[in-house]
C-alpha cells in the first residue's frame, strides 16, 4: 500500500526537478540584463556594462577558478543557471524538456537533480582546465545537459525520437535515440577539433565531457537493470545545448 502511494505521489509530481530547473533558468534570464525587459539596468552602454558585470560575477572564468578561491568555486554551480542570449536559453531548454523527463523518472528526483549538477560541474572544471589561461566568461547548462543526454543514450537508446534537420529543409524525421545522439556527440567532437579561437564561443569540450560522464554515470548506476525499449514521442531541434 506504501509502495502504491509513494508510486502515485511520484507520478503527480511528474519531472519537477527537469520542470523546475527550466522554470528557474527562464526566470532568472528574464529578470537579469541579458533578456533586454527589465528596465533598472537601463539601455545602450548601461546595459552592456551590466550585462559584463552579470556574466563575470555568475559565470566561470578559467584563469581565476583554478587559483581556487572560494567564490571561484563555486561559480561552475552558478553559470549552470545563466545564460547568453534568448537562442542560448532556448535551445538549453528545449534539449532539457526532451531529454530530461525520461531520464528523471528513472533515476528519481533527488538521484537526477545531483546527478544535473554533477555533471555539469565537472564539465565546466574540465573546461577551464584545459583552457587555464583564459580570463573569457563561460556561463550556460550545455554540460549538465549534455549529460542528461549521455544518460539517456544509455538507458533508453531505441526510443524514437522526431528532429528537425535544417540540411533536410527541417523534414520532421523520427529515429532511434541511439542515432540521434550518436550523431549530434560526432558533431560536437568535429566541431571541437576544428576549433581554434580560445574567445567567446561554443564550449564543445564541456559538451564531450558532459556526455561522457552521464553516459558512464548511467552505466555504472543502472547497467543490471533492463533497458526501457517503449516508444516515446519526442521533438528537438538541431541547435546546440
């Protein structure tokens, strides 16, 4: 009867943690200098400078988190939450809302929200480790999300999912996750090696490391048990978390 209650409180609660942290993310874009709608940090130049000062108090500075100060370590917690621009949040999110539900129901709320942060840490401190010298501003999701999608090749890699392929005139295509996934991590890895700019930009390696590690963490946690293999409708788009 416990077991019963606990299963249907759980399922009434559907993925809050995956709900929340979008929720979260949504709001505090919208209510910093970033989103452009809140008037108290002004326009033109004013905004910009807030905007500078936004990114580098919340965000991850490589040169500066390795020194290790206090605060520096725990801006990979806190550029977890922040982000870059409306596409940035946007396609943040909308690979989170995908992803994240499944893969939530089946670690439990509390294992996933760790398991989110986790993952995202450890991609922005490897990140800056191999960056060390660099004193440009990293903020965004991309590694923890990255992660969520790491786990999700894992545990549920023949659940079909429907994307957008912009080289294919965006034609609604459904595959198998395990393609999907395979796919957009061979993307990430070229892009990483093409890449060559140490400025602002996409932060490939978090994503590679982000995979890896929720790939691995799903295995390592949940290889005794059966693999999910029914079909779920899900939609993303082709853009970068």
């Amino acid at each position: 009867m416990i077991d019963r209650w606990t299963a249907a409180r759980s399922a009434l609660r559907g993925p809050s943690v995956t709900y929340g942290v979008i929720g979260l993310c949504g709001l505090l874009f919208v209510i910093g200098p970033v989103s452009g709608l809140n008037p108290s940090y002004g326009t033109g130049d004013t905004l910009l400078a807030a905007q500078t000062v936004h990114f580098e108090r919340w965000g991850v500075i490589p040169s500066e988190l390795l020194r290790g100060s206090p605060r520096a370590l725990l801006t990979p917690l806190t550029a977890l939450f922040v982000h870059g621009s409306w596409l940035h949040l946007l396609g943040n999110m909308l690979f989170l809302y995908v992803f994240g539900a499944m893969a939530e129901e089946r670690m439990g709320h509390g294992q996933f929200a760790l398991f989110y942060v986790g993952c995202g840490y450890l991609a922005l401190v490897a990140y800056a480790a191999a960056n060390a010298d660099s004193d440009h501003t990293l903020v965004g999701g991309s590694g923890a999300i990255s992660g969520v999608l790491g786990a999700f090749l894992c545990l549920f890699p023949r659940t079909r999912v429907t994307s957008l392929y912009p080289f294919l005139f965006f034609l609604p295509l459904r595959f198998p996750a395990w393609i999907v996934l395979i796919f957009w991590f061979a993307l990430q890895w070229l892009a990483e090696a093409q890449s060559t700019s140490t400025g602002p930009g996409v932060a490939y390696l978090a994503h590679l490391v982000g995979f890896g590690i929720g790939f691995l963490y799903a295995w390592g946690r949940f290889r005794q048990a059966a693999r999910v293999k029914a079909q779920a409708a899900a939609t993303e788009g082709e853009g970068q978390p």
